[in-house]
C-alpha cells in the first residue's frame, strides 16, 4: 500500500495537466501512487495510464467532485491534493510527510509560489475570521500568533491524513475549492487536529488557474460559511459585523459589474441561515474526535448519500 497518494483534478486544460505532470512524474516519491481524475474525455497520447491512474467521471463536475473522487479511488495514508498544471520540485513532499509524522497533525501547509519564475508567496495557507472574511495568507509568520492564523491548506496544494479526513466528512462538494478548504480547515480544527506549516514544501502555481472562483459563487460560499460556522461566544457581534463587512467589499467594487455579482452571492447564499442552526449542532459531534477511538465518519455534505461511484470508472 503507497504511504502517499497525490491526487489531481483534471478540470482544466489536458495540456495544463500534461505539462504540471512532467515534474509530479519526474520527482515523486517511491512510494506514492498518482491519481488523475477527468471530467472529460482524454485519449493518453502520451501513455501516462503506465505511469499513474486516470478516474473518469461520466459528466463535467467540479474541482472538490473531482477531489472526493480521486480520493475515494486511492490507498495512500497521506492524501496530497495538487492543482491541475501545478509543478513542484525534487523532495518536495519531505517537509510535510516529516510533520504529518506527529499523529495530532492532520494537515500540512505548503508554500505556493506563483509561478516557478516567480519569487512571489502566492499562498501560505488559508485564514478565516468570525464576521466571514476568508483569504489566503501570503506572508511567512514571524511569530507563534502570526502562525496561528494558517488555519489550513489551500486544496491546490494540500496534505491531509486520510483518517482525520474521512472522520471529518471528506472533502465536501457543495462548496467551491477555496471556500472547502476552509470548511475542512475547520471541522479538523474543531476535531481537536493541527495544521503544520510545510513551508520546505514547495509548489508552484498554474497561472491559468490561479485565479479565485467568480465573484457571486466566492461570495456566496462565504456567506454558506459565515452561516454554518456563526461562533457561539461573540455571536451578536460577528452578526453586527458581518453586514458591514459584506457592504464594504461592495462598496469597494462599485462601479464594475463584479460588486453586483458579490451582493447578489452574499444575498444567494443568506438563505442557508435558514438550515445552519441544524448544521451547526451536527459539527458539535466533531468535538474531541481526534482523541476518540472509535470515530466515525461525520456526514455533513448533503450529496455525501448520493451514489457518487455511478458517475465515475477507473481507467
């Protein structure tokens, strides 16, 4: 059985994919299977099935689909999440394997870069605060408190234990991929996991996909966030703030036709406050999971009772 499976959704471009396969291919560890999953038809000119495992999916589907599917066609104990085309360098799995070794660590954080030319952080992780702002960080931490703030890793460039992960609910398709790697930022967290900064591990950043999700699908995911994840202590004042905070980046915005896009994401996704009471009395049966012996697997997604194996065939 691999000790690492590298998983990589294959949305995008199949060039894209080919080109960031060269480097996986080239500096992977001995004992790490690849798993590529295609939402589209794709004919190997290249013969990679030799080299890796191609996951078909019958139909487009999108990046955190294509993710719990390669996922669920994997044996590795550490799940490493890569973006399409994105390249990585000789060892580079080392630093965050060595810090994934310390069982309460469920995740690992790399340092993504731009691009392989570029000296520039992309992302150190992504961070989430009470009123509902989430972003990625971009700076090394300097200290203990600054390094607090990592509250995970982005899913381009992920480590997760395979157990911790499962226990968790998986990684959940509701959500876009930088709005889901908060929501599991955050069930791990209150599972009683850490996350640890890899930043030895390097990852380099596809630029055609480096960009965020639309305005109105970001928007809307952080509004589901907000909702779902509305902390107990300090509830009235995240309620107080979060408005503003909503009224503020649109202001911002204004006059492009993006500001109307992230009013009307918030607005689209305020009707989840509707189901999040329920929502947040399940993630209260993540408490104290990480210490328990006996976990079971958390179900929060709703389409997680879907067959998901009907769309899919291994290649």
């Amino acid at each position: 059985m691999p000790n690492l499976s590298i998983i990589i959704p294959a949305v995008g471009d199949h060039e894209l994919m080919e080109s960031g396969l060269v480097s996986v291919l080239q500096h992977r560890p001995a004992d790490a299977e690849v798993v590529v999953v295609l939402d589209r038809p794709y004919e190997d000119p290249y013969d990679l099935q030799q080299e890796l495992t191609f996951v078909r999916l019958s139909k487009r589907a999108r990046v955190t689909t294509c993710l719990r599917e390669g996922i669920a066609a994997s044996r590795g104990k550490i799940v490493h999440l890569l973006g399409c085309g994105w390249e990585v360098a000789e060892d580079w799995t080392d630093s965050a394997l060595a810090a994934m070794e310390d069982s309460r660590v469920a995740s690992a954080v790399p340092c993504v870069f731009a691009s392989p030319k570029s000296e520039q952080i992309r992302s150190l992780g992504v961070s989430y605060s009470a009123v509902g702002r989430l972003g990625r960080i971009r700076r090394l931490p300097k200290s203990a408190r600054q390094r607090e703030r990592i509250l995970g890793p982005e899913l381009g460039a992920a480590f997760y234990r395979r157990e911790a992960l499962d226990q968790i609910g998986g990684v959940p398709t509701d959500l876009g991929s930088e709005a889901a790697a908060v929501e599991i930022a955050l069930r791990l967290r209150r599972a009683g996991y850490e996350a640890a900064l890899a930043d030895e591990t390097v990852v380099y950043a596809a630029d055609a996909l480096a960009a965020s999700a639309g305005e109105f699908r970001r928007s809307a995911d952080a509004e589901r966030l907000f909702w779902r994840h509305l902390p107990q202590q300090g509830r009235m004042a995240a309620l107080l703030a979060h408005p503003w905070l909503v009224a503020g980046k649109t202001l911002l915005g204004l006059p492009r036709p993006a500001a109307l896009a992230r009013l009307t994401g918030h607005l689209w996704g305020s009707v989840s406050a509707l189901t999040a009471a329920a929502y947040r009395r399940n993630l209260t049966k993540l408490t104290g999971l990480a210490d328990a012996e006996d976990a079971t697997t958390l179900r929060l997604d709703p389409r997680d009772n879907e067959a998901s194996h009907e769309h899919r065939r291994a290649a």
